[in-house]
C-alpha cells in the first residue's frame, strides 16, 4: 500500500508564502533548504500519520507537527495526508481553522 501526501491549495499558499519570506529575509539556498525539510516531513507523514499531536480543538480529525518555527496542520485521509496548513507557532491558530471552515 502506498501512502500519499496532498497538499491543499491553501496549505501550498502558505508553503509559498514561507519560501518567498525565506528567500527575501536569508537566501534562496535558505528558502530551497527548507522547502527540502518540509519535503522529507510530508513523506514522513505520509508514512507514519499519526505521529502528530491531535487538535480537534482545532478543527475535527486535525492533527500537527512542527519543523523549525512552523506547524504543520493536517489530517488522515484514505491511504494517506491531507496537509491543510503550515503556518508560523506564533499565528491565532484557533482564528485560522475558523476562517477555512467550508
């Protein structure tokens, strides 16, 4: 059975956002490093989901694990993850689930 990492837009948004700040603030081999990090994170993932801290305070079935600075905010799926964030540990994360609720 293979195991498979998604990726949601908005999740992928926010990978965006974090290699654009990266590259701006360091380097690009900086923002390319850690985009390699969370690379070998989804795959672990996607191995080993449930790994993550559960957070249905969060939202429901919402699990999290963090790589450097940031969380990494998914869900178990068929054969796999649902990777629905990956935002700063400083962010109102309760007001980041409320505003993705649909």
């Amino acid at each position: 059975m293979s195991n498979f990492c998604r990726i949601t837009p908005t999740a992928s948004r926010d990978i965006e956002s974090i290699m654009d700040y990266l590259a701006e603030r360091g380097s690009i081999e900086t923002a390319e490093r850690f985009l390699e990090k969370i690379d070998t994170k989804f795959k672990m993932l996607a191995q080993f989901p449930r790994i993550g801290r559960k957070r249905d305070e969060l939202y429901p079935g919402l699990r999290s694990v963090s790589l450097e600075d940031y969380l990494i905010f998914y869900r178990l799926v068929s054969n796999g993850i649902e990777v629905m964030r990956v935002v700063g540990g400083y962010r109102d994360l309760e007001a980041l689930f409320v505003e993705d609720e649909d």
